[in-house]
C-alpha cells in the first residue's frame, strides 16, 4: 500500500461557484452555504473519489485568491464551525480533504497591505511584500507602488525573503491543520514560490501530520524540481491535461503516448516514479465538454484519465459533461452554480461511466501503483498496460467514427483475462488479445 494520495481520486469543488455566492464579498453577515456543500459528499462518494479539493476558502473579496483573512472560512460559504463540520463528514466517509493555499500574494484589504496605505514608510510591513516603492503610483493610485501578480493589481506579491512573512504563512498552516485537521494543501502559483519556502513548509508540516499532502499549481517548466522528498508530492500535469484534449481533436493518438512515454516510461520517463496530479478540466481553464469536437470522445477522454500514470482528478459537474468557456478574462463561466438533484438527470450515461471508472480504480492497485507499458498505438487506436508483479489490467481506447479490431500483444504470461466493465471473459490465442471497440469505445481487461 502506498501513501493515501498516491492511490487517491480527486473531487475538485470550487465552492463559491457551485452554491451560487456572490462574486463580490460585499456583505457583512455570514451567509451558511456549506450545509449545500455536504449534500455532494454522499455522489463524491459514489464517483469511488477518495480526497476533495475543495478552494479557495480564505476570507476574501472577489473570487477567492485575493485573500483578506487567512484563518477566516470567507463569509459567503460559511464560518469556521460550518467548515470543521464538512471535515468532520467527508473523514466519517473516508474522504481526505485537501484546501487552497494562497500564499504567493494576498488581496488588498489584508491587514498588512492596509497598514502600509495607512503608515506608509513607518509601517512595520513594507518588508512584507515585492517592491514597495513610495516613489510609485498604481492604478488604484495609492502613492505607492508595489510588484503585483502578473499585473492583476488586486493581488500583491508577499516578500518570500522576510522571514516574518514565512513565521506567518507556517502559522497559518498550522492553524488549519490544528482546527480542521485537514489533509493537504493545493499551493496556488507554486511555479512563483521560493523554493527554500516550500521546503520549509515540507519540514513543518512532516512534523505537524506524517502524511500531509502537498501539491503545486505548476504550469510550465520542469515538474522535477518541485516534486522530490524535501518539498512538494506532486504538481499538476499540465502537459498531459493538453495532451488528453488536443490528442482526441486532432485524432493523433500519438500526441498522448509521446507525453506519458517522455514523463513515465520505464527506461528513461524524466518524471518516472512521480505521481502527478492529472486533469481533464479545472476553475481556470475552459470545461472539457466544450474543448472536444467530437462530443463522442469524453468517453475514451475519462478512460485515460483514470487508467493512464497519475492522480486522476474530477472538476465539479464534468462528470455530467458541463459545458463552460472563460469569456476574455471572466472566469465564472468555468465556475457555474451546479443542482445536484437537476444535473444529476441530464447526463446519466457519463456519470455512470464516470462511477464505472472510479470503481475500476478503487479495485486495481495497479491503476495507481502499476508500471506503464505502451502495448498498440495508432492515431485512432491506443492500447497499454499497467503491470504490479504478475498481475495488471490492459487498457485499450478507440477514437474512431468507426468500429476497430484490435491485436494486442500480451505483456505477461496471464491465464485469466476479464473485463473489468462487464466481466466477460477476452479471448487470448497465441498470446495476443484480440477484441473490438466501437466508435469512442474502451476496453479495461483484468489479467493475471
């Protein structure tokens, strides 16, 4: 048995979207919303997702990344009660969760940034963030100039060199995991952290909870110099995340081998051995369903999403393949109000596929644990293996307009070959598998 993350499905909810909150927090009263949250936790449970992503929670005045409290639940989905609470049900179900950690900036209203407008060269906090200058104007027109998050004046990016700002954001840290006994971080824009601070937080959190989870948002670059024992356990894939779409759109399957091959592969993968998070769509960018061309191929899309190498992740309301494209700048399309009970009848066949998926994967270690093997590949047609001893399951995908016959060469010497959709037993002669797919069809074979 591995790390519980190592073998987990994620559920990756962005609250202020799916209950419908304002997009401005304007109010002073705490509006109870967490209450619709745990209604979710029962279908999470049944998707066979073991952990949630649930963020960002801090206090905070627009979409939740401009932080105004970091030891505040934002007062348009609840109180700190409201959350333990919801911790407290998704822990009775098995359910890990893992929240948003903002802390490479924070929003304007946050009391330190509040000091300097007020003190300004007298305030104790100018060292806490990048290029204070009293010499400087900003848009907002302060008569001070600061370094702002790729130039998104609403967010001000906190000095990782003055060791206060470091005791703060430990603390902070430590304040969830002693009063909600949460199970890992997700750090926001972990590509723009120092890295000696993401060891620091590695140090104290090993020591705050043996098995705490750390993951970074990490878009481009080397995912190797962030995922090792002294920092971070994972980042997300971005590199297969475009693979999974853009492989299916232009028919090449190929685009995807290539990705897990370079990332995986036995005998040279740069990233083998590390477990990264992957995703078919997140709250930044545009809902799988509307990336496809062929509606067909979110079908064969979810098949490698659990079955390839990494952590799978579902986005709220994809599994009933809901539809979302950002609008210029505007996120909220990705970040719609979701009814459980009304999504729940427009798309019964994906979900069930989704369940189908997430079972398949509670079921075979290999799914998590198992060593990649590419078996077929054409543009159309895709099969591998995941190998654990002299056991494994062998997945095929076809993302074809018409019905394939497959030959698949046999990795192990296997007595027994099942599928793990219907239980049929797959045919072997000569130690090839020989099956057919439909259009969009996939194939989970059992084998040992």
């Amino acid at each position: 048995m591995g790390r519980w993350f190592e073998e987990a499905v994620f559920y990756h909810m962005y609250p202020i979207g799916m209950t419908g909150a304002p997009r401005r927090n304007e109010q002073t009263e705490v509006t109870h919303r967490f209450d619709e949250l745990e209604k979710w936790l029962p279908h999470i449970d049944s998707l066979g997702c073991t952990a949630i992503y649930i963020g960002p929670l801090f206090e905070s005045t627009s979409h939740g990344y401009d932080t105004r409290d970091y030891k505040l639940v934002d007062r348009r989905l609840g109180d700190n009660e409201d959350f333990r609470h919801f911790v407290d049900e998704a822990h009775e179900r098995g359910i890990k969760v893992v929240v948003d950690g903002v802390f490479n900036h924070t929003g304007r209203e946050f009391f330190a940034f509040q000091d300097i407008q007020k003190n300004r060269e007298n305030s104790p906090y100018c060292s806490w963030y990048k290029g204070i200058n009293f010499g400087w104007n900003t848009p907002y027109n302060d008569g001070f100039g600061y370094e702002a998050w790729r130039n998104c004046y609403e967010l001000v990016n906190l000095n990782f060199w003055e060791p206060k700002v470091r005791e703060y954001l430990l603390d902070v840290i430590g304040f969830w995991i002693d009063e909600f006994d949460i199970d890992g971080i997700r750090l926001d824009c972990a590509d723009c952290l120092e890295f000696s601070f993401m060891e620091e937080m590695r140090r104290y959190t090993r020591d705050k909870k043996e098995d705490f989870w750390l993951m970074g948002e990490v878009i481009h670059g080397d995912y190797s110099r962030y995922v090792k024992p002294e920092m971070l356990d994972s980042v997300t894939n971005y590199e297969l995340h475009k693979g999974l779409y853009s492989g299916h759109n232009d028919h090449n399957y190929f685009e995807i081998a290539h990705t897990i091959r370079r990332e995986f592969d036995q005998n040279g993968g740069i990233y083998r051995g590390m477990k990264l998070y992957s995703f078919v769509d997140n709250h930044d960018v545009d809902r799988i369903a509307s990336k496809l061309q062929v509606p067909g191929h979110i079908y064969p899309v979810y098949t490698l999403l659990f079955t390839l190498p990494g952590i799978p992740s579902i986005y709220y309301g994809s599994e009933w393949g809901i539809k979302g494209k950002k609008e210029g700048a505007n996120d909220d399309p990705l970040r719609p109000s979701v009814n459980l009970e009304e999504e729940a009848a427009e798309d019964p066949k994906l979900l069930e596929w989704v369940r189908t998926l997430g079972r398949i994967h509670k079921e075979q270690p290999a799914l998590s644990n198992g060593a990649y093997q590419e078996l077929l590949l054409t543009n159309r047609q895709y099969a591998f293996a995941r190998i654990m001893g002299d056991e494994g399951v062998i997945v095929a995908v076809n993302n074809d307009e018409n019905e394939a016959e497959l030959n698949i060469r046999m990795p192990i010497a296997a007595s027994k070959c099942e599928s793990l959709i219907d239980g049929v037993a797959v045919s072997v002669q000569d130690n090839m598998l020989h099956i057919k797919l439909l259009p969009n069809e996939s194939q989970i074979i059992a084998i040992g």
